[in-house]
C-alpha cells in the first residue's frame, strides 16, 4: 500500500535481542510463478516494456512430498523492472506448481534465495528441518546456464507463500526495452487473514516479527466507484526490498477479491513512481486499467502520497501497484 510511516506502530511481540535474520534472506533470488498459457502471460507483459527471455521446455526430477519422479514445464525469464519472476507453464507430472495451479489459479507460488553452496544449502534445510518445516519438493533442472538445484520447503500453509532455496546460475532475461516511464521496486506484497499469526509464523523460522499499522487512507476509488475499503498492514523490512502484509478490514477491495478468487498469497509487486497519474494513464492506454486507488497523510505535506493499483492480474494473475510520496 505504502511506505511506513514512523510513529504508527501496534504492539506486536518483539523479536529476541539482537536476532538477525540470515544474510541469504537479505536478497530475493526470484520469484516462481506458475501460468495457464504462457504465451498470453509473455504478451501481455511485453506490451508493457517487459520482454521474456524463452527458455523452451525444461525437464525437472526430483521429488514432490517425498515421492520421485520428473516433470515437463514451458518456462520463461523476465525482469519486471527488478523483480526477477520464472514463468513456468505446466506440461507433465505432478509437483508444487500444478497443484498450486489447480487449487489457486494463476500466481506467484515460491519467493526464491540462492545459497552459495551445497554444504550452505544442505545447512538450511536441515536448520528448517528443526523448526518442523518439510520438503515441499526437491528438484534439478539442466539449464544453458548450468544445473541448478531447487528446494521448495513446506511454509505456504502458515506463511502464505513457498520459501524457495536455489543453487547454481539460472540464464538472466534480456535487457528489454525501457519502459514509458521510470519504475523502483519497492515492495513485495501477500494478502492473508491474520497478520499476528503470519508473523508469529515467520518470527519461528528466524524473522523479524512484523510491524503493524492501521492508518485511514483518503481519496479511495474501488473499480471505478468511490471505496469504503479498510485494511491493516504488516511490514517486514529484513531485505533490499520491503514486504508489506495485507489484512482486509472493510470493502469491497482489490485484496478481498483476490481472497475469493485465489486464498492467501502473493498479490502484488509495487513501484515507486514519479509521475502516478502519467503512469497509470501510459497503462491504461495499453489497456490495463486502474482498479483501486486512495492516498494517505495530509496532502502536500512530508509523509502524504498515493497509490493505485493495475489490472496486470489479468496476464499471469498478479496485479501491480503504483507509489507516489510527497517529496
């Protein structure tokens, strides 16, 4: 939704003193991001000045809720403008992304980090092990770029998306082509019901407890017409890039959609922007409208700004925000 603001915080438990989170979590890798039609997902994106980078068809073994076998994906690359994603299209088998695919739809279903080494990747899973999370699957997949082994560990059930760990160097997207208008990453962002337990949650495995705010918003557009949505927020700030936590309160809203459609996880990449109003008309005139809106603080003073949502759910399932802040 926003940056947060200083002086807005709830009485959440403390994480212990001194606590850090480890430094492999400081950076996400990538995300993985299963579709129905990769080509459609492809084109859409690339109407915005995203190209992808076309890996063909990639045979992945290994074992899926510990049972071995293979699987065949259509997958692709691209840089969403610092968010790394791995489009993957699910051809044969049984795994993490084909029951996603069908339980959830469309969606980011892991947030992936790369461990330098097999000792350092052996290290963690043992050490989340112990903290009772499973192998969700364990995978290696051959790639122009060399071998690279993938283990999804088992967090979705109580922390909404599947913690990823990569070893080995995946082929980068392309450069592709700018964009209409400058864009930061500046957020991760999931939807769930409860924050305190999503945090308690990930609090266990070794991060910081979430920040939670609940600030009123102004100016709220929902789909069009004025909004009446409310909504608590949870931040964890342990990376390059922020993760903002959303608990509907009150709608309709974006988030409460989403909820009915897919359950909790992940629902939006956000940017900070220039220009909000020149960036969502650049999108809707590529046909990608603005779906809700609202600002926040006291207009035109330090700590005020916006927020608009784009409809890029509508390729691939995830939608895109937009963050202006007074300056």
């Amino acid at each position: 939704m926003r940056p947060l603001a200083a002086g807005l915080l709830l009485a959440v438990p403390a994480a212990p003193t001194g606590a850090e989170v480890a430094n492999l979590y400081r950076q996400v890798e990538s995300v993985h991001w299963v579709v129905r039609d990769l080509d459609r997902v492809k084109a859409g994106w690339a109407r915005l000045g995203f190209p992808a980078q076309d890996l063909g068809e990639v045979k992945a073994a290994g074992t899926w809720h510990g049972q071995a076998g293979s699987s065949r994906f259509r997958v692709a690359r691209a840089n969403l403008a610092g968010a790394k994603v791995v489009w993957l299209q699910p051809v044969e088998g049984e795994n993490a992304f084909s029951e996603y695919l069908a339980r959830h739809g469309e969606g980011v279903v892991s947030i992936n980090y790369s461990v330098g080494s097999r000792e350092a990747l052996d290290a963690e899973v043992s050490r989340l092990q112990g903290l009772g999370v499973g192998v969700l699957q364990r995978g290696e997949v051959a790639t122009p770029g060399g071998r690279l082994t993938v283990v999804h560990m088992d967090t979705a059930g109580e922390g909404k998306y599947v913690l990823g760990l990569v070893l080995g160097a995946a082929p980068l997207p392309g450069a592709g082509t700018p964009t209409p208008f400058p864009l930061k990453l500046s957020q991760y962002a999931l939807v769930v019901r409860s924050l305190e337990k999503v945090s308690a949650y990930w609090q266990k495995l070794g991060f910081p407890a979430m920040e939670i705010t609940h600030e009123p918003l102004s100016d709220l557009v929902y789909r069009g017409q004025p909004g009446r949505f409310d909504q608590k927020l949870g931040w964890h700030r342990h990376g390059t890039v922020t993760w903002e936590w959303i608990e509907p309160l009150a709608g309709p809203t974006v988030y409460e959609d989403y909820l009915k459609e897919h359950g909790e996880g992940f629902h939006h990449f956000a940017y900070d922007v220039e220009d909000i109003d020149a960036a969502t008309a650049a999108w809707e005139a590529l046909g990608v409208p603005t779906v809700q809106s609202g600002g926040w603080g006291e207009k035109g003073r330090q700590g005020s700004g916006r927020f608009a949502y784009a409809a890029t759910d509508a390729f691939g399932g995830v939608t895109t925000e937009f963050l202006w802040s007074f300056r």
